[in-house]
C-alpha cells in the first residue's frame, strides 16, 4: 500500500462504523431510527441520527416562521430520541448523535452522509403518494449508488 493510499478513508472494511438514519417525525422515519439502532447496537457503530431542516422561500415569503416550526421539530426529534435512549439505558447501549442539515430531504441526506463518512444510509419508505411518479428520497439515495441503502417499510 501506498502512502498516498494509507490516508484515504476507506468505506465498509469492517462492518459500518458510522450508520446515517432520517428522520422527520413520520411513522416510517421513526421505524426506520429503530432499524438503524438495532443495526448500530449489533455493528458498534455510531448512529448518526439527521433531520433535514426543509428551506421554504414560499413559506417564509407568505409570513410563515418556517425556521422556528423547523427547530421545533428538531427539538422535539431530539427530545424523543433521548427518551428513547433512557428507557433502553443499561439494556441496550447504543452511541448516537443527532444532526441538523439545511435543504431538501435528498441532498441533505447525501450531505450528511458524506460529511459524517457514512458506511450504510437506512431511511423509511415515503409515505406520499406523489413519490411514485416522481421517485422518493429512498430511491434517489440507492440509485446515488453511494452507500448501502436500506429503506424500512
């Protein structure tokens, strides 16, 4: 091996390190960070828990406070996520952060996952019907063909 190759981060050598799951308050989110947590707790991998914070220039031109409704839900994501993890403290030991990203679903996804140096992505199928013609974040991320995708129904 090269010098120049042994600095090189190197993806899915040993079983995930870093496992990426979405989340936005749905049902199918909320199945999907379970997934996700069993996943870490059985790899001893770090799960990094992302919500996408949606930039709405219609919503805040019509007067909506969309950055508050957003950080409200990231609170309240982060206060269920903790709850979670206290009922199952000394049962289950799992590492976690959460993490806020700025954009739409998909790209905010994509930039978590390269930023945190993602080994797999787990989110949950989309529940809106208009994703069928126009494709789901689910199905974006595995046609990215960048990391293991896995999508909880």
């Amino acid at each position: 091996m090269t010098d120049q190759h042994s600095h090189q981060f190197e993806r899915g050598t040993d079983g995930p390190k870093v496992i990426v799951v979405g989340v936005d308050g749905s049902d199918s989110s909320f199945r999907a960070a379970a997934y996700a947590a069993g996943l870490a707790r059985r790899q001893h991998a770090l799960l990094a828990v992302v919500y996408v914070q949606p930039v709405m220039a219609a919503g805040a031109a019509l007067g909506v406070p969309v950055a508050e409704t957003t950080d409200e839900i990231a609170e309240g994501l982060i206060a269920e996520i903790r709850e979670a993890t206290e009922r199952v403290k000394g049962i289950f030991d799992i590492r976690w952060e959460f993490h806020t990203f700025p954009g739409d679903p998909y790209n905010g996804l994509v930039r978590a996952a390269d930023d945190l140096k993602a080994d797999a992505v787990v989110v949950g199928a989309s529940e809106q019907a208009g994703h069928r013609i126009v494709g789901s974040v689910a199905v974006r991320l595995v046609k990215a063909g960048r990391w293991p995708v896995t999508v909880v129904p």
